[in-house]
C-alpha cells in the first residue's frame, strides 16, 4: 500500500509553484493520511466518494490512464488526491454547480495582524469580519475555514448523513485540514494606510522575484515545490506523538498559524519595506531575501506532514 507515495511525490515536484498549495501540498497531505489509512479504512473511503454527486465528471472522466490501468491501491491515492483539490476544482465549473459546492469564504480566516502598533490602536476591536470558531449548523456560505472545518468534520461522524453528504465534506476536510497549515489561509495584514480590510491573506503584497512579480500568498503556496523528503525530522515526530487531532482542536491549530505568520511571513524586514512605500497609491512591492525564503521552508515543511497525520486522525476517529 505505502509504496506508492514516493512515485506521487515525484510527480508532484513538476507542477506549477503558482498552484502548489492548491494542487501539491494538498495532494501531498492527502497522500500521507493514506498512508496512515490500513486497507479497510482506505477502502471505506473510496465506497464514499463512489456516491459523491460529481464522481462520473470530477473523479472517474479525470483519471488519467496510467492510472486507470494501475493497482487498486494506487487508483484509491489518486482519489484521495483528487479529494483534496476538489474544492478548487469547483471554482471552474459551470455557473449552476458553481453556486451549489463552491465555497469562497471556507478556505480563509483572517485573524488580524497589524502592520504597526498605531494601525492596531487604531483597528482592533473595530475589524468586522468573521473571526469565529464556532460552529452551528447547518452547513452554508459565509463560513470561515474554521468553521467550515469543524462543520463538515460533523457530517462526516454523522450516522444518519448520506453517502453522498459525507463524500463531499471528506474532500473539504482533506482541502481546509491543508489550507489551516498554510499561515496565509489563517491571517490578514491590516494597515490604517494600505489594508484597511486586510491584505487577502497576502495576495496584495508584490513581490519581486525571480525577474518577475508575483504576490507574498503565493510564494507561501509554492514553497512545498522545494521539498524532496517528507519524513518528519525528530522535533516533528515528538509533536505527533503528543498531538490531539479532534474537532475541538482546530480553532487551536488556527491560532498557532496566526503566530507563525506574525513571526515567520510578515517579519520586521517585510513590514519595513511596507512602510518605506506608505504614500504610494499602488500596493507596496517587495523583495524576499533567500534566508527568508530558506526559513519559510522550514516552517512550511512539518506543516504539510503534521496536516497529513491529522487528516488521518480526524477522519478516523469517532
């Protein structure tokens, strides 16, 4: 059954940095909690999504085939990776579907961070958008990824839910489980100046990079095109061995992203950059230096493994 992951891996190096964490990462997360998955629970999982409402179109037409012709074992990882991007996937679809499973607002929370201690004297308490970790039924739009996490993880436990219901909250469980552990899926950087309603997660911070202009979110989303080993290192295997991977969890997991994001994406070089172009009407443009970018990296890594480990964790337990 584990054997497959490293050739996934390799396939998964080659795909565009502008749509790693979308594509990637997730199906890397999602690879993993495979891997933590024994044949009968892989198995109970591929019976579901066989009754997810857009199999035929979204699962089965797609499968490439290589894979098609593939064992068992490699057919069910690729629809568990498959799983995990779904919730992009929709976002393409014709305008009627589109309305019926995208989800904008479930793949962010922006908890707040301030460019500088007069933007948060200025804003906080004052920020009006959802910041929530609580959940009431039912499930619908204007949740946020937490939310929308905890919501679907409910449906999915659910005894009397459908097939078909579960199949659809497994995808958005893989998709926001990853998307939590990406910092910029949990933060917004708020300024009196630039960002007044935050700066999306950092999609409105340019950066320069590689004679080329790219935004800040991206260059997180693309960090996992640097990885080449997904073991996790010793400090990465005491945190699993100790982690609690629960419902009542992920508001917790949302605020420790928010303090790597405060303290590892939007470092004190960063917001002097910022501040250096306040005045500017256009959005600030920016450089990273390569030990930002190296130490990005270490950040990011743990956090695809961790995320792989809880997914398996939630979907399995009672």
């Amino acid at each position: 059954m584990r054997s497959v992951l490293p050739l996934m891996l390799a396939l998964w190096f080659v795909i565009s940095p502008a749509y790693a964490w979308q594509s990637s990462a997730h199906k890397m997360t999602a690879g993993i909690a495979f891997t933590l998955l024994n044949e009968e629970q892989q198995q109970h999982v591929a019976a579901i999504l066989h009754s997810h409402p857009r199999f035929k179109i979204d699962f089965a037409a797609a499968m490439p085939g290589a894979i098609a012709k593939a064992s068992e074992s490699e057919q069910v990882l690729w629809m568990f990776e498959r799983a995990a991007i779904w919730p992009e996937i929709v976002r393409h679809i014709s305008q009627a579907d589109r309305t019926r499973y995208d989800r904008p607002t479930w793949h962010y929370i922006n908890l707040p961070v301030y460019l500088t201690e007069q933007d948060e004297a200025e804003l906080a308490g004052k920020l009006d958008h959802n910041m929530s970790g609580s959940f009431e039924p039912p499930l619908r739009q204007n949740l946020n990824m937490v939310q929308a996490l905890k919501g679907n993880l409910l449906v999915w436990q659910d005894a009397t839910a459908s097939d078909t219901e579960k199949a659809v909250a497994f995808c958005w469980i893989l998709h926001l489980t990853g998307d939590v552990h990406q910092p910029l899926h949990n933060v917004a950087l708020f300024s009196r100046t630039y960002f007044p309603k935050g700066d999306r997660g950092g999609n409105r911070i340019r950066i320069k990079y590689d004679d080329d202009v790219t935004n800040l979110h991206t260059i997180w989303d693309g960090l996992p095109n640097r990885f080449d080993n997904l073991s996790p290192d010793e400090t990465t295997r005491e945190l699993l061995s100790n982690d609690e991977a629960k419902t009542q969890s992920i508001s917790a997991w949302s605020t420790q992203h928010h303090k790597i994001a405060m303290e590892h994406v939007y470092t004190e070089e960063v917001r002097r950059q910022i501040l250096q172009q306040v005045g500017d009407k256009r959005n600030p443009e920016i450089s990273l230096t390569p030990e930002y970018l190296a130490i990005a990296a270490a950040v990011a890594r743990p956090q695809i493994i961790i995320a792989g480990h809880r997914i398996a964790a939630l979907i399995t337990n009672d």
